[in-house]
C-alpha cells in the first residue's frame, strides 16, 4: 500500500496558488445539478437550501455544519443551525454532498463528487482533496456482497498537517483533537 505523507502532497503543488474556493463555472454546474435533483425528488428549492449548498459547493475547505452556518449566516441572519444541519443530511441523502468522517465526531461535507481522495489532519481535522493522485487501494472484498450493495467508496488518508507539525501535542481530551 502506498503512503503519502503531507510534505509529498503538498510538493506536489508547491508551484500552484492555493485556492480557497471552487471556480464559478464549476460551482455553477453543481448549482445546476442541485435544482435538477430537488425538482426531481420534489423537494422544494428554499432560499435556505440554495444558499447552504452554494457554500458547500464553493467550498474547498469540506467544511463542518458549524462552518457553514457561520458563513451562510452573514448572507441569511435568520438561518438557524438546526436548518443547516437538517439540508447538509438532506443534501446527502440526495447524494448531491457526501459525509466525510465518523458520525460520532464533527462531519465535514463535500460537494466534489468526482473521485478523488481526502487528506485529514488527524490533530485539528483539517480535509483537503487529492486529485489526480494514484493510492493503491484493495479491490472491495466478494465477502461485502453479503452485506448489501456498495453505492461509494471513500478513501482518506490520515496524518499530521504542517500546522500542528510546528506546536506540540495537544493533552488527551482536548477539543483539537480526533483521538
């Protein structure tokens, strides 16, 4: 199996400006596909839910629901935080956003839908993709047919992001921390 570590990722694009958000032709087309996707399933398309998926879909930070309640926030004063998180399952359940991480502790969402892999800062959780970067994953096992079918898969690829690299380690029990 092969490992990338950060500083291989991040070489990799040494060269190239970070970017922060996704371009506009391509925001628009998730745009698109959203309306598509709620006039089809027959769920209403609310000045809330546009503005909530439009910033999961700028978005290059796979950002939690605390994050985008922030955002949208500033534009929608009147958005509440349960409405975001209840579009975010929504949006996934329409499979317009994917989840990312374990249920049990803050779940980022991603509106890139195309393969790609995820790095994750296992300190302060930090999510980027990695696009266009070969990781030897095992082909699914015949024995998960006994389970029930596969929709996705997802992989990720966990380690220490240069930020936290540079402070020490957090105590056991700190918020920052994914133990």
């Amino acid at each position: 199996m092969t490992v990338l570590s950060v500083d291989s990722c991040l070489r990799m694009n040494r060269n190239k400006r970070v970017r922060t958000r996704v371009d506009q032709v391509e925001v628009e087309r998730r745009l698109e596909q959203f309306e598509a996707t709620c006039r089809d399933a027959g769920v209403r398309l609310t000045p809330q839910r546009l503005e909530i998926f439009r910033e999961v879909a700028a978005s290059l930070d796979h950002p939690d629901a605390e994050a985008v309640f922030r955002r949208v926030h500033v534009r929608m004063p009147t958005v509440s935080l349960d409405t975001v998180y209840r579009t975010l399952w929504l949006l996934n359940d329409l499979r317009l956003i994917a989840a990312l991480g374990p249920r049990r502790e803050s779940v980022h969402f991603d509106a890139n839908l195309r393969p790609h892999r995820h790095y994750v800062c296992m300190r302060c959780g930090m999510t980027r993709d990695i696009e266009g970067v070969e990781v030897n994953v095992s082909a699914i096992p015949e024995a998960v047919q006994e389970f029930g079918s596969v929709i996705t898969t997802q992989v990720e690829v966990q380690g220490t992001c240069r930020t936290c690299s540079r402070k020490p380690p957090a105590r056991s029990g700190h918020k920052g921390t994914k133990e």
